[in-house]
C-alpha cells in the first residue's frame, strides 16, 4: 500500500468573532500549476478577489520587505 500523508494547504487569519468569509479575511495558502509549490495571499471582497504569488525562493527578500514596512507603520503611529 501506497503511504498516505496529510498536507495542510490553507490557513485562514481573520479578526476574531468574525466569519471566514468577512471580508477583513485573508487565506494564505499552497497552490501548484505544475512548476512546484508557491504561496497564495489572498483576500476576498464583494467586487474582487486579489491574489499575490510568492515563489519560495523569492519570499525571504519579500519577508524581509514586509517586515520593513510594518516597522514604518509603527514609527508612524508613536
């Protein structure tokens, strides 16, 4: 018999006491169209869904420029 394993490919970070489907909801995810894994981000609203692709290779630099961002945001609110 062929090992069977479980892949956990969705995570969901929503504001708590709201729905999965609020629209302050993102999903991070794996997805792969044949070339290997990469990172879905995505959010959904009542217009549009917006999605960003991450290769692997590419996400410590996209980490490290997210990171740098939040810390602007909190030098802006002091």
């Amino acid at each position: 018999m062929t090992p069977i394993i479980t892949i956990t490919t969705k995570l969901c970070v929503v504001p708590s006491g709201k729905p999965i489907y609020d629209e302050a909801a993102t999903t991070i995810g794996l997805d792969d169209e044949g070339g290997g894994l990469f990172v879905v981000i995505r959010q959904e609203d009542n217009l549009d869904t917006n999605e960003v692709k991450i290769d692997p290779e590419e996400w410590p630099a996209i980490r490290a420029a997210v990171n740098r961002m939040v810390r602007e945001c909190a030098k802006g609110e002091q």
